[in-house]
C-alpha cells in the first residue's frame, strides 16, 4: 500500500478547544474527546506496523493557561492512565514520558511512573507522551548535566544520550501537526532536523483514520536526502 512507512511519527495535537468552541462547549470538552483520538491513533500505529510513536501532550508554555484548564489535564491524564493500564499491558502497549516532573502533581506523576514501570517489557509499539514538554527545556536540562558532570567537549552522539528520549529510539520521521497551524511550537527542537513534515487542518478530535492514511501516503511520496542524495539513490 505503501512504498514506505516512518519507523517514528510525532504528533503535535492540536484544536481541542477550538473543537469544543466550535460545538457551544466549553474547552475541556474538546481534550476529553482528543484522548479518543488518542487511542485510535495508537490502534493505527500499531496496525500499520509503526514501533513508535510521540505525543505533544503538555507543553512548558501550557502552564500559562487558566488554572482550572491545566488541573482539569492533569486530572485527565491521571485517570486515563488509571484506566487504562491493564488495557496497556493486554494489548502489548508501553507507555514513557518525556519532558520534566518536578512540576507534575504528585498522583499525576505517580500513575506515569507507575504506567512505566509496569509496561516496560511490552513490545507492540512505544508510546511517547510529552508532558510539561519544551524543546529549548530539553536541551538546556542536558547542557546542565553535562556540565555537573565536568565534561568539556562531546559530540552529536554524546549529546543525544543526555536528551529526553533512550539511546535506542530512532529520531521521528514523520511529525504530523492538526489544526491547521504551520509552526513547531518549541517540540523536539533537536530531534526533528531531518523529519518530514505534514500539516492538515483537521481537528485532533476529528483525526480519524482517513486523515492517518492521508498523512502515511504522503510520506511514502516525499525523497529524504537527509543532506546528501536521494535516500533510494545509489551513492
């Protein structure tokens, strides 16, 4: 079907409110029904094939907005995990987090780690979510633990195993933003260098499969040079 597939899509979800707002609704509305859409993109990730996925779920910034909207997402992410975790484990799904904890509410905060600990040998696919997640953060967390550590000069390689992600996760291929907007929005600044791009206005609550497919189909048209030839060119 397709001539080839990204090994790792990173989705920026995006129009949840706008989604909400469209109906009449207020705001949190619109991110109870993305995590819909969340897990039917896990469940098309996974029949596809694709090992990996991320999800921009919290950004450093998204605690700028009303106080209410952001205890309401982190009381969302709490019980989706509470309820999901056996179903985690039957379906062969891990989960890990990426970003910074010391301003995660402690139950928020004890369900990820928890959804960790106990999906870590799982194996269908490996599902990222971002949470109080900034690419600039990202970066400077690892500049200051290279620095604690004395180190004084380090290359691409080095630098990479002090970043959010384990060693062994290949950078995305593919990041997929909806809603319409055409920005990066400060998300995996240091590991999208050579990710192909893909923007559609469709609402992340109305991501469905079509909208998937659309995306996976694209990609497989794009010719990565990653800086050199044609990735299907003999050198």
């Amino acid at each position: 079907m397709f001539s080839k597939l990204p090994r790792h899509i990173a989705f920026i979800m995006d129009g949840n409110g706008r989604w909400a707002q469209k109906r009449g609704l207020p705001r949190i509305y619109g991110h109870a029904k993305g995590v819909k859409t969340v897990e039917n993109v896990i469940n098309l990730s996974k029949e596809f094939g694709i090992p990996f996925i991320t999800l921009y779920a919290f950004s450093t910034e998204n605690w700028k907005r009303p106080k209410e909207e952001v205890e309401f997402l982190m009381e969302l992410l709490r019980e989706y995990l509470k309820s999901n975790l056996e179903r985690f484990k039957r379906e062969n799904i891990r989960l890990s987090f990426i970003g910074r904890r010391d301003r995660i509410p402690q139950e928020t905060l004890r369900w990820m780690e928890k959804t960790e600990e106990e999906t870590k040998y799982c194996s269908a696919i490996w599902v990222f979510v971002a949470v109080d997640y900034g690419g600039r953060d990202e970066i400077i967390r690892a500049i200051n633990k290279l620095l604690k550590e004395g180190k004084k000069e380090i290359d691409e390689t080095t630098f990479k195993n002090y970043l959010d992600f384990p060693p062994e996760v290949p950078e995305p291929d593919l990041l997929i933003r909806t809603a319409g907007e055409r920005r990066i929005s400060n998300f995996l600044l240091w590991h999208i260098a050579y990710t192909e791009l893909y923007f559609t206005d469709t609402l992340w609550p109305d991501f469905g499969r079509e909208d998937f497919v659309k995306a996976l189909e694209d990609f497989s048209k794009r010719k990565r040079k990653f800086g050199g030839l044609d990735e299907e060119v003999d050198s």
